[in-house]
C-alpha cells in the first residue's frame, strides 16, 4: 500500500512538472489555427463582395455618364455654331438626362448653359480637366467613392462635321447606393463579429476535443513509466489517434510480458542458485560441527560439495549463455554442414548412452548446409541428443536424423522415454521450466537447455519444435533451418 501510495505521489508530481504552460500546447496551436483561418475566411467576406459591388457601380455609371454625355453631343452639334440659346433649348428638350449637373460650354471653354440653381456659372470659363479633354476631342470620364458618395465626372466634344465647337460636361452625386453599399458593408462586419465568437468557441470546444486523446495517451505513458504495465490507453474514435493508442497498448503488453518474463527470470535464477549453495552450506557444516565424523563420510560429503559445485558452474554457464543470446550480439557466420556438427555430437554422448543402455542410432543425410556458427549448432544438437539420452529409459533408443525438407534443413531427434505430457507440451521451453522437478535435479537438469537450444535456432532465422513420437513413447524435437542456397546445398 505504501509503494503503491509512494508511485502515485511520484506520477502526480511528474505530471504537476512537466504540465506544458496552455499558450505552448498542442491545443492553443489547435485553436489558434482554427481562428486564423476563420479570419482569413472573414477578411476575404468583407473585403471581396465590397470590392465587387464597387466595380459593378463603377462600370454602370461610367457608362451611363458616357451614354448621356453622347448624346447630349450628338443633340447639340445640329449646326455649325453653338450657342447659349441652342443649348438652352436643345438641353430644355432632353428630359431623360439623369446627371446631378449638366455644363455646356463653347470652343472657349466658356459656360453656355449650366443646369444648377445653387451656382449657376453661365459665362465663366469651365477650368476643369475633363472640359480641357473633351475640347481636345476625347471622351473622358472619372469615377470615384469618396465621403459615403458615389462622384461621377464625364466629358464629351460637340462635333459638327469634324470641328469642335465645344463639350458637354457631367456631374453626378450619389449618396443612395453609396447608403446601400455601406449597409451591406455593416451587415457584414456584424456577421462577421458573430462569425468570430462562435469561431472562437467552437475552436477552444474542437482544441480540447482533438488534444483529449493526446493527453489520456501522455497519461497512460507517464503510468507505463512509473511502472503501472498493466495499464492500457482506451481512446475511441477510429482516427490516428486511436491507432497509436493500439500501438501503445500492444507495446504495452510486450513491456508487461517482458518485465513478467525479467521478474520470473530473476527469481527462478535466485532459486536455481540458492539450492545448490544450501547444500553446499549444508554438507560443509556437518562436516566442521561434527569432529567424529570419519574419512569415509568427509569423502562422500566432499564428493556431493564437488557435484553441487559442478552443478553451480554449469547454471552459470547457460545462465552467461543466455545474456549472450539476450544481447543478440552478431555470430560469425560460415558455411556448416548439419549432418557433420550433429556426428559430432553422437561420438561425444555415445559413452553416456551405451552407459544407460541407450541406443543411440543415426541417420545423416549429405548435402544438409547452412549458413550459420558452428559452435552454435553443436550446443542445439548436444542439448537436444543429451535431453533424450539423461530423460529416457533403461534399454530404450534414441533416433537422430538430418534431412533435407525442401528449402529448410532439419534435426530430428527421437527418444523413447517417458515423454511429455500435453499439458506441460507448451512451457517445455520456458527457462528453468522442468516436467519432473525432481527427476531432472536428480540427472543435473537445469531447465535451461531447451530454451537455449530454441533461442540459437531462431537467432539463425529457424525453430525448436516437439510432439509426442508416433512409435507410441517419448517425444520428437525437431530443429529447422534455412538450408543454404547454392548448387547441391553441401559444403566443399
């Protein structure tokens, strides 16, 4: 209870440390994201339709401006003299003329006709540029929005058979469509302040959304780190977030077995060890607290020390051998016939089988190479042709056979012994794992070998399999390896 208190108090003061300040976080940067981009989206609704409606006035008024400025000129050059009169009466028939002011003036410049009853100019020279332009024979006109109105200019020469003889000058002042242009202009600053602060919440509401997972899955590895591996991630949602909480988990349950595995290790390694070292202890204390003790005695005692000792070195020795294999360090590799490392091995355990009354009969196969480390393949056949020769029975036999299986090389090895049952078939594997407890102490077994022997195999991209022998008694182990590739598969 108090280590567990203890992690708590560690987890929540890892978390008070490493809590990442709210303007730096991968959810202001969601937010903050959200908002410009609903800016810009704003900038452009105000901005855009404005600009649009602008031209759209712009080009229907210059060309109405233009139009009448056309034919009030047209109507005006009837005769080859231009006239206050002419004007005044050509002007008094044209009703349809829409200009807030209407200028005619003479080849001069001078006003013949102005149309205003707040500053009637009749007689004053017309000192305006586009008046200059259209005495020079162009049309011109200028369009502007300026003070919440919409000012339109526009000149036209009056022409009588090809010589000026004066111009018309328009002015128009509207405030109406300027007043529509500025409502528009309001209703969409207003939208868009409505826009903003919905956006703004909606972008704090989507932030914390979207960066909820992040933090159950940084949660679940701050608890993963402290030591909680049977912890997982639980996030919903079907998107890349919840693949990679799956990711963790899975990485997860790896971690979980191989610290399980690490713990299981430690403590059957504790145990392995401690037996023997009791013994020891024990057989050298009844030597020195017993002083009748006799030679015979001290000799059987000293010869059970040596057997205990033996047995010590050779836990530490496969205990070294599997730290090797752990660390996965890299083998020189080389070209190594099966059937020849595997004769080997026979010649070396056939004095422990003719011992036990064990026959030991081999059938090896040529052309049966590998690419592979040649100590490494004799440790597995030793183990494995050991294991059926220590566990078999008085005037039983063991078959060992190297074949060639399509692309794959094998070892067979098959004992007549007193077999393994299906329930202990699948953890036969597992280190320090025994059948019979006692029988394997007993023959010097340590629990190691086979996992041993698995391991090299599958360092050397192969396998360890077992299954009961079809003859009826005993099991069948078979190693399998990548044969290697080359003409007849054999080594010169």
């Amino acid at each position: 209870m108090a280590e567990a208190a203890r992690q708590r108090e560690t987890r929540a003061e890892r978390e008070r440390t490493s809590r990442v300040p709210f303007w730096r976080s991968i959810r202001a940067k969601y937010a903050l994201t959200y908002l410009l981009v609903v800016a810009a989206i704003i900038i452009v609704m105000n901005t855009y339709p404005l600009i649009m409606v602008e031209d759209m006035v712009f080009s229907s008024k210059a060309a109405a401006l233009r139009r009448q400025a056309l034919v009030i000129g047209s109507a005006l050059s009837v005769s080859e003299t231009l006239t206050a009169e002419t004007a005044g009466q050509t002007m008094a028939l044209l009703e349809d003329v829409q200009a807030t002011r209407v200028l005619v003036t003479d080849r001069e410049g001078r006003i013949l006709y102005d149309n205003s009853t707040l500053d009637d100019r009749a007689g004053d020279f017309a000192l305006m540029g586009e008046v200059v332009a259209a005495l020079d024979g162009q049309d011109v006109w200028r369009l502007e929005y300026r003070d919440g109105a919409f000012r339109g200019r526009a000149a036209a020469p009056v022409v009588y058979r090809g010589q000026v003889l004066g111009c018309v000058y328009l002015y128009e002042y509207d405030s109406e469509q300027a007043d529509i242009l500025l409502s528009i202009q309001n209703n969409l600053r207003n939208i868009s302040i409505v826009i903003g602060l919905v956006a703004a919440v909606l972008a704090l509401l989507f932030s914390e959304a979207l960066t909820r997972s992040a933090g159950r899955l940084l949660a679940a590895i701050r608890r993963l780190q402290g030591g909680e591996y049977g912890h997982r991630a639980v996030i919903r949602g079907g998107d890349e977030m919840t693949q990679l909480a799956d990711e963790f988990n899975q990485m997860a349950e790896r971690l979980q077995t191989t610290e399980e595995a690490r713990r299981r290790f430690v403590s059957d390694a504790s145990h392995e060890l401690k037996t023997p070292l009791a013994s020891i202890r024990l057989l050298t204390d009844s030597i020195l607290q017993n002083d009748s003790v006799d030679m015979g005695t001290v000799r059987e005692f000293v010869s059970d020390i040596g057997d205990e000792a033996d047995r010590l070195t050779r836990i530490s020795e496969r205990l070294l051998t599997l730290t090797r294999l752990d660390a996965g360090a890299e083998r020189a590799r080389e070209p190594v016939e099966l059937g020849a490392v595997t004769a080997r091995v026979a010649d070396m355990l056939l004095p422990l089988a003719e011992a036990g009354g064990i026959t030991l009969e081999r059938r090896l196969e040529p052309a049966c190479a590998l690419l592979a480390n040649e100590d490494d393949l004799y440790q597995v056949a030793f183990n494995l042709i050991e294991n059926a020769i220590k566990y078999n029975v008085p005037g039983g036999r063991v078959d060992v056979a190297v074949f060639r299986q399509e692309d794959r090389v094998v070892l067979s090895v098959a004992d007549t012994g007193v077999g393994i049952p299906a329930e202990d078939m699948p953890r036969i594997f597992d280190r320090f794992y025994r059948v019979d407890k006692a029988r394997s102490r007993e023959r010097g077994g340590t629990g190691l070998g086979l996992s041993i022997a698995r391991d090299i195999a599958r360092l050397h991209n192969g396998d360890i399999t077992a299954e009961p022998n079809p003859a009826g008694r005993g099991a069948v182990f078979y190693a399998e390896f990548p044969a290697l590739t080359g003409e007849g598969g054999g080594v010169k």
